[in-house]
C-alpha cells in the first residue's frame, strides 16, 4: 500500500458554535479556537475537522450555506481564518473544511435569482419541476420532515430538497454548476487547508425520472433515500470533482458516506478512490427506529462488536475508515454506546480504546475527551430542526407527548451540541454571555480544568491513548496492521488483535459489570496499555476487573 501522509494521523472535530466564545455573544468563534490550538496539539491531535464556518441563516447550524467565500461573522473574519490556518501550520496541524455542496441556502445567491426567474439559468442550477395534478412531483420526505419538495411562488413549479425547504438541492447535472463548486474548493486550497469532510455527498446523484415509490409511513410520503438508492452513476461525479480539485493538492477528504453498496468499497475508499477515507458509521446506524428517533432501539453488544469488527475485515485489503465514537449528529459516545453500569470513568476509557486502537484514522468529537454525556433536556431547550422533526412526527404518530420526547431527547444532536466544558466557572467557561444552546449541567464535575489536575482523569487517559498509538514503537503496528477478532465466543468481551510483521498486540476489553476469567490463546510478553491500575494474571489466564481494558504484546502460540 503506497504510504500516504494522513495514514497515521488523528483528528479532531470542532463544532465551532459550541467551542469556545471569546466576546461574551454566546457564540463559539475562530478566536476561541485559535486560543486552544496548544490545548489540542498536547492532545494529540494532527487534523482539525470544522463544521461550516461559512455565512449562515442557520437554520440547520451552518449547513446551510449562503455564501461559500464568507466566514460567518458571528465565528469572526476572513482574518481571524488566515491567523488559524497560519498559527495551525506553525504547530505542525492540518485544517479541513466541510463541503456542504449537496445543497446550498435558500439565501443564497444562486436560489434568489432561480426564485426571481423560474424559467431562467439559475432555475438550473437547482431541481425545479412542474406539479402534478396540483400536487408535488413526486411524494419524498425530506430528512427533515414534511415533503420535499417546496412550491415555487406564483408558479407550478416546486423544488427538491432532501433536507429543509431552506437548503434546496443544488443540480450537479449541471456542468456550471460543478463548475463553480470545483473553483471554490480550489479557492479554500489556496488559502492553505489539507481537505475536506464532504457533507452528505451520496444525495447529490439523483434519479431524474423522481418516480413516486409506495408511502412508508401514514403522511403518504416515502423517504427520499428510496429515491436516491434508485439513481446510478455518481462516480462519475466524483473522480471528476477529485480530478479537478484533491488530487491537485495532495489532499485528505473524508467522505460522510451513508448506504455504501458492498462491491463499492474500493471504488470510494481503496488505493486511488474518490476520498481518502469516509466514516465508519455501522455502529450508529444500529439505532435507526423504524419510525424515527422514539422508537430506536437500544443497543446491542453483539451487534455492534459484530457491526465495528465486519468494517474492519473489509477495510483491511482496500483502504481506511475513519473511526469515530461520536459526531455533532450524535448522541454522546460516553452514554449512547456504555450500557447503564458502565457509564463511569473506566468505561469511557475502555470505550475509547476499542475504537482508536482499530485500523484506521481516529477522529474525536470536541468533548469526548473529557467524557461529556447526553444532556437533560427539555422540549424548550431544543434548538436541531431534526430533533423537533422527529418529536412532531412521533406526537403524529400517536405517541404519547411525554414518551415522544423522551425517545427523541435520548437520539438528539443538540446532546453533542451542547458548549464545550472548559471549567467549573460559569456556563462552564465557554461563555461571559448566555450561551445559545443549554449548557449540560454536569459542567462541574466534567470539565477539562479539573481533568488537568487530575492524573487519572479521562482527559489524560486521551493523552496517554494517542501517545500510544503514536510511540515510535507501536505507531507502524497500529497503523497498517492487521486485524483480526478474538474471543468472540465471549459475552461482553470486545477484544481484537493487529499485528505487523513479529510484532502482535492484543486488546480486551471486559463491557461486563463482573470479574472475568479469560485464557488467553496466545503467549503473553507483557502489559503495555491499560486503564485501571491493577491487572491480575495467573499464569496465562487473565482476570479482567470490570470495565477493564488491557493491551498485551503478544506472539503466536
Ligand atoms: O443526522 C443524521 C443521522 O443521525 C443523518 O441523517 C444526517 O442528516 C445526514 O447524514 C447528513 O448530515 C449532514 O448533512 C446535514 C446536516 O444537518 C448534518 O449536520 C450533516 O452532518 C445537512 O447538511
Ligand atoms: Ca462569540
């Protein structure tokens, strides 16, 4: 495999509205980002992944975007940017960017000329459709609730959006289209970023025929997943937006890839893919309700070892994933993935080790080092237009309000949107103002200046973890060794081997609340990672403590 410089880096996303606010607004901003660069380069981190810092009307967080080449002057300048990406190139770091290009705002400039001339080019530059029967093209539900298709006024046509009305789908059929978009990803390249994270990209090869498929719910309405499960070609698509654009600066992307068909995997990730790499999201998927949000189940050890360990093995002859506990999409790691009992100090250890100790490049969501968990929230504390979606559509469905609310509370992005912890100060040190979103209120005991001092804290073992896997040592085995399961009989172990050459380590992990007697398979040299102090071993039986996770070297028997 031809060796590539982001193969042994890890990466840190920053959800910048909720990072750090350095003028009292409220809001997170690029000042407050470049205050902590020093905090993440001790961390460990090589990448920082930015969701959008691009101006805004915010309807869905920034992922509506009105202007491509403006940062969002609640995040600051132009300025403040150049001075990230200059004082990050000082440190040795990498700047990516999100591309949201699936869609754009409706503020943007393109969609206002489109909407004051239906009929004219810029109507082109979005999927604009005549009714039927005075009805919407076809019946798609949008992500976020509702059709998704939204009447243009005073005419009969209506336009596509996958996700709200106010982010319609830009049409990458198009050839200005794609156009435009390849010369503003050139144009952030310039300034001096490494890549992207490529938002929602599967959406952008639709089927153009919008045939209308049988309702999967009682609003008459089938998921537009249907629809662009229909739709073939996008390769073609891609490699030409990597021709144009990555290839040309030796980038790193990442491709927020939902729905891979299986003989896909190579073409999107292997030796010379569209991405460099795209999120191992089988993990989260196994919490899709089949009605939405309140009737997701809750989750299953077998299966989601058995979801992280089938990537794995088909990763290991094509390319990477992108390893990740949680994103600003998600629940928090520490309380969606933990079963009740071992939602403490040791179990979030444990849970971050089985995952960045996996092949493949390790991305942390801001607040999963010091352990953040989901938030108590209430109905008026929501801010994600997909949370309300969710909770309307179950209060449709017949749920009772209380019940509705409790499921979608439990699967809410604003869990992961809530400020960063900084401190035991007020609103946890991330603001002098109030802060736009609710603050969790275990700010007290979880927060990263408490976590300095503490030796043991969770914040430390993130430091140890991703010193580990960067030692001179072990860097080259964790990297592009192999992997293979172990003791998969075993109830509540996630346990698993890479190995390199001579050189094997082991990782067990005991999810169990109980002692564990385990006798291992092979020979043991000895105990180089671990998260609770203590490790028993009687000859080659080890006694695993609960929550515990042990690293052996090790060499075949
Ligand atoms: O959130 C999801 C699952 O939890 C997905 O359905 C998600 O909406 C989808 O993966 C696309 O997400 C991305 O694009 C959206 C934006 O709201 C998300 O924040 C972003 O990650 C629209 O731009
Ligand atoms: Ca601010």
């Amino acid at each position: 495999m031809k060796r590539k410089w982001w193969h042994d880096k890890v990466a840190y996303q920053i959800y910048p509205k909720s990072f750090l606010d350095t003028n009292g607004d409220g809001i997170g901003d690029l000042k407050g980002i470049i205050s902590k660069l020093d905090y993440l380069k001790e961390l460990g981190i090589d990448i920082i992944w930015l969701s959008p810092v691009y101006e805004s009307p915010f309807v869905d967080q920034g992922y509506d975007i009105s202007d491509y080449y403006k940062i969002a002057e609640q995040f600051g300048t132009m300025d403040d940017f150049d001075t990230l990406v200059a004082e990050m190139k000082k440190r040795g770091m990498h700047l990516i960017m999100d591309l949201v290009v699936n869609h754009c705002s409706d503020k943007h400039e393109w969609f206002q000329k489109a909407l004051a001339d239906p009929d004219g080019p810029y109507a082109g530059y979005f999927y604009f459709r005549e009714g039927k029967d005075g009805k919407a093209p076809s019946n798609y539900r949008s992500y976020f609730g509702g059709s998704a298709w939204t009447k243009v006024p005073g005419t009969n046509k209506y336009y596509l959006h996958t996700f709200a009305k106010e982010q319609p789908d830009l049409n990458w059929e198009n050839p200005v289209v794609r156009k435009k978009i390849y010369e503003m990803i050139n144009w952030w390249f310039e300034k001096g970023i490494s890549g992207f994270r490529i938002d929602a990209i599967i959406n952008i090869k639709k089927n153009l025929d919008f045939p209308s498929f049988p309702a999967d719910g009682d609003d008459g309405l089938v998921s537009c997943d249907k629809m662009l499960a229909s739709a073939h070609g996008i390769g073609t698509f891609l490699e030409e937006m990597k021709h144009e654009t990555f290839d040309k600066y030796d980038a790193f992307t990442v491709g927020e890839v939902f729905h891979l068909k299986e003989d896909e995997l190579r073409e999107f990730i292997g030796e010379d893919g569209h991405f460099s790499t795209k999120f191992d999201f089988s993990a989260h998927v196994l919490s899709y309700g089949e009605h939405g949000w309140y009737d997701a189940p809750a989750l299953d050890f077998n299966r989601w070892r058995t979801a992280l360990f089938d990537t794995q093995k088909a990763d290991l002859t094509v390319g990477f994933e992108a390893n990740i506990i949680e994103n600003h999409d998600e629940p928090r790691g520490a309380t969606h993935y933990l079963p009740a009992h071992a939602r403490n100090e040791a179990g979030v250890k444990m849970l971050a080790a089985t995952y960045f100790l996996l092949r493949g490049i390790p991305f942390i969501y801001q607040g999963q080092e010091i352990g953040m968990t989901n938030c108590p929230f209430e109905l008026e504390d929501i801010d994600d237009i997909m949370t309300l979606d969710n909770y309307r559509y179950a209060v449709a469905c017949g749920f009772p309000e209380e019940k509705a609310f409790a499921g979608c509370a439990r699967e809410s992005r604003d869990n992961a949107r809530t400020p960063m912890q900084w401190s035991d100060a007020e609103n946890a040190g991330f603001t002098t103002g109030k802060p736009w979103l609710k603050v969790n209120p275990n700010y007290p005991e979880i927060n990263v200046a408490r976590q300095e001092k503490e030796y043991g804290s969770v914040l430390n073992f993130y430091r140890r973890l991703l010193c580990f896997r960067k030692s001179e040592e072990y860097r080259d085995l964790l990297t592009y060794g192999t992997f293979e399961p172990m003791y998969e009989d075993q109830e509540r172990i996630f346990a698993f081997k890479r190995t390199l050459g001579k050189q094997c380590l082991t990782v067990i992990c005991n999810e169990s609340p109980a002692e564990r007697f385990l006798t291992l398979k092979e020979d043991y040299e000895e105990v180089v990672f671990v998260n609770l102090p203590q490790v028993t071993r009687i000859g080659d039986n080890l006694i695993l403590h609960p929550y515990q996770l042990i690293v052996v070297e090790t060499t075949k028997k």
